[in-house]
C-alpha cells in the first residue's frame, strides 16, 4: 500500500514528526523532491534529531528509506548528516540513494546565493533552484556520473565549470571555482556514498507489489510548489502528491491515499504574500509556543491563523485523502482561535484560493471565530478525550473541506499524536 505525506500549506506543517510516526508501521519510506533545504525535526525520547535530505524513516532500524530521483542530493551535506546519524547510534545501512539523483555541486549554491540578490525570493541558499535549473536545461550531473566518469562526463564537467566562472567572475566579479579541484573532491563524496545507489524506482516498485507500505514523504509544501504555489515565491520542485510519482519512478496507479499534513495555524518563511499573517501579539504568542525557527536556516517563521481557503485548494491539487493536523497545543491558551473560511478581494469574497499573485497580495481574511478550549492538550491521547472546544476546532475543518482528520499531533513527541482513523488499513 502506497501513501504518499504532503505539506498541505508552505512547508514547516511538522511533516517529519508524521513521518516518523506512520513509518514505525511502513516497510519503505521515500523521498520524492527537494533537496537540502528540507528540514525535518524528529523528537524520540529525550533525543532531537534534524533530517534534511535523509527520510525520517532512517530512525526505525528495519525500514528501508530512499532518497529518489527527483531529489537534488548535496552529497557533502548528505554524508555530513549520516556522519551524525552514525555517532549518534543510528544505523544508516537501510539509505538507497537513487542513480538517477541530480547533484547540488558547489557552484550551485553560489549562484544561489548571488541570483537571490536579484530574484528576492528569500531562498534558503543550498543551491536547489540553480541545481533544479541545470537539471531541466539538460546541463546538470547525476550521482551515476560521477561514478561511472570517463571522458565525455569529464569534458562536459570542465565546460559546466568553465561556463559557471564566466557568469560568476563576469557578471558578479567574485572568484571562480577550479573543476580539477571539484571534481576530484565530489568524485571522492561519490564514492563514499556508492554503496547506498540503488534502482530505487525497482525497490519502491517490488515493495509496492509485494504489499509492504510504502510511505512518500514530501519536502516543503503545497503554496511550495513550482506549478501550484504561490509563483514566484516558492521552491523549485514539485512537493504536490504527483512529485512523488515522477521523483521516484512509480505510476500514480499504485498510489492509495494522501495525507495531507497541516499545522492548526499557518506559518511561512521567505518573501511573498499570507493572507492570514498575525503581526501582533497573537503572531508572537504562536512563533515563541510553537518554536516556529527554520530548521535548515534558524530564520523566524511568519506565523498566522489556520486558513481553510489554502487547505481546500491543497485538497483539490494534492487529491488529499486525509488530514493530519499538527501542533494543536500550540493553540492551548488562545480565548478564542480564528479559522479563514474565505478573502474579501476589493467587493468579493473569494473561496477558491486565486491564481494571481497580485490579487492574493491585496486578500483580507474572512474568519471565523471558535471558543479556545484554555487546557493544556498535550497529554491527550484520544480524540474523545480533547476538550470539546479543541475537537469543534478539527470538526470545523473537516466541515470547511469536506476532508476527514486521521492524526492529531499534540507535541512534538511520538507518542504526543491522537490517531482518529489508521492510515494504513
Ligand atoms: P529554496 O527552496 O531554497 O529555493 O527556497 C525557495 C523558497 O522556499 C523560500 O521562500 C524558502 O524559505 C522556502 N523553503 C524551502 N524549503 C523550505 C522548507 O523546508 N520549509 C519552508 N520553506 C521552505
């Protein structure tokens, strides 16, 4: 059985604590898109633990996690965290990187860095969009490259350098990089990391075939993505559910459900319009309880109140199937809590979220308000058992899009999730 996990908002939903969650039951967890710039917070006991390119799954020591295709993989950041994962007592022998994966090479994040100065998307500087770019321009390099070598990759390697330190020399006057250098360092991460490639497309396939559960985990979120986000200000991939088909090499046929993973609250980091950003006090209280700091950059997350217009769009682009609201307790001391429900734009009211973002810029919320339920939620094991205010909350949700709620994260823990319908049945 296939499901795949998507960030139903702008990333940051708490998709990590899901994952880690459902994959104690899965038998394959896959990465599908992004790339460094994920940051994934898993809390087990009294242990953190950061994943940025490695599935959450890796903590279970029987499942097998894979790094697929449509992930642009920075192989020195890559074997920095397995470096960590292994000093910590995590085994990494269940890793499958995929062949096919398109590699972050350090002239990418320098372009990242000197073309954000122009694009002002506020990107996180791992180089995922000049990576993603090279890639689609057909001018990018795979993990098998490099492994293989020879000399058409070499002579193609040389003039991607050559031409990089042109438009980095030339254009922004900074220094170049030597490819002999790079080359002979990257063949060395390569080579590191060889006995992790696999035909993952092959594994995820036989798993699913074999009728093992298969976990998709996305990267970023919905407003994210490069087709269905909120253009320009988004990542460069496609963290939508059909990301996980083309980023790791299976046909939407063998997919089951999809969960889409919301924070009770909205938050987003980086430029660009949110209709329901707080500003004021409420916003504070909800960054500071909610400890709403990048995972990959420490930037403070703009934070606001839930918006149900985005939400049923992420229903509409992602096919979502379930919900899995995070971060409930992080609403605990509210009086009352606010759900957008539609934007007035000039004199209409819109329910579908719009194309433009220029009318989006110019959105005021509609809400409406709910009773705060004032207890702390965050032993609750039971959707019962919630205060009948909290349950209202998710009730409304489910009402505003038509979706039924299978999770309720109650803090950051493992055992801190309510399951109100099993996933995997
Ligand atoms: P990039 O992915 O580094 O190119 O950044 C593009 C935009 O996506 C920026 O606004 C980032 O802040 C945002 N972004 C990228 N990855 C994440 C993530 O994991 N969580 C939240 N925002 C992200």
């Amino acid at each position: 059985m296939a499901v795949v996990l998507v960030g139903a908002q702008w990333g940051d939903e708490g998709k990590g604590k899901i994952t880690d969650f459902l994959a104690e039951e899965a038998d394959c967890v896959v990465r599908y898109q992004g790339g460094s710039n994920a940051g994934h917070t898993v809390e087990v006991m009294h242990e953190k633990f950061m994943l940025h390119l490695i599935p959450s799954g890796i903590l279970y020591r029987d499942t097998l996690c894979i790094i697929g295709n449509g992930v642009v993989l920075d192989m020195e950041k890559l074997l920095d965290e397995i470096e960590e994962l292994e000093k910590r007592g995590v085994d990494t022998s269940n890793l499958r990187i995929s062949y096919r994966a398109p590699l972050v090479l350090p002239y990418h994040k320098k372009m990242d860095e000197l073309e954000d100065r122009y694009k002002r998307i506020g990107t996180t500087k791992r180089g995922i969009g000049p990576a993603y770019a090279d890639k689609i321009n057909r001018a990018g390099f795979r993990i098998v490259d490099l492994i293989e070598g020879g000399s058409f990759f070499e002579e193609r390697f040389k003039a991607q350098v050559e031409y990089k330190n042109r438009i980095i020399k030339e254009i922004y006057g900074e220094e170049g990089f030597d490819a002999d250098e790079m080359l002979a360092k990257i063949k060395g991460e390569a080579a590191k990391l060889e006995k992790y490639l696999a035909d993952t497309s092959l594994l995820i396939y036989q798993a699913i075939k074999d009728k093992k559960k298969v976990l998709f985990e996305g990267a970023q979120g919905t407003l994210l993505d490069i087709d269905h986000g909120t253009y320009p200000y988004v990542t460069s991939s496609n963290p939508t559910a059909g990301g996980a088909c083309t980023g790791s090499g299976i046909g939407p046929t063998s997919i089951k459900k999809v969960v889409g993973i919301a924070k009770a609250y909205t938050t987003r980091v980086g430029e660009g319009p949110f209709p329901t950003e707080l500003t004021d006090e409420a916003g504070e209280i909800l960054r500071q309880r909610g400890a709403e700091f990048g995972t990959t950059t420490g930037r403070a997350r703009r934070c606001g109140w839930f918006d149900a217009v985005i939400l049923r769009y992420a229903v509409r682009v992602n096919g979502i199937t379930d919900l899995a609201i995070t971060k409930m307790d992080v609403l605990d001391d509210f009086d009352v809590v606010k759900i957008c429900t539609g934007y007035k734009y000039k004199d209409k009211i819109l329910t579908e979220f719009p194309e433009s973002i220029n009318v989006l810029k110019e959105c005021e919320p509609v809400y409406i308000e709910l009773p705060g339920w004032k207890e702390d939620i965050s032993s609750v094991t039971s959707f019962e058992d919630l205060p009948l205010n909290a349950q209202r909350y998710i009730e409304k949700i489910e009402e505003l899009t038509g979706i039924k709620t299978a999770l309720v994260a109650v803090g950051p823990k493992r055992d801190q999730t309510i399951i109100k319908e099993e996933i995997f049945c």
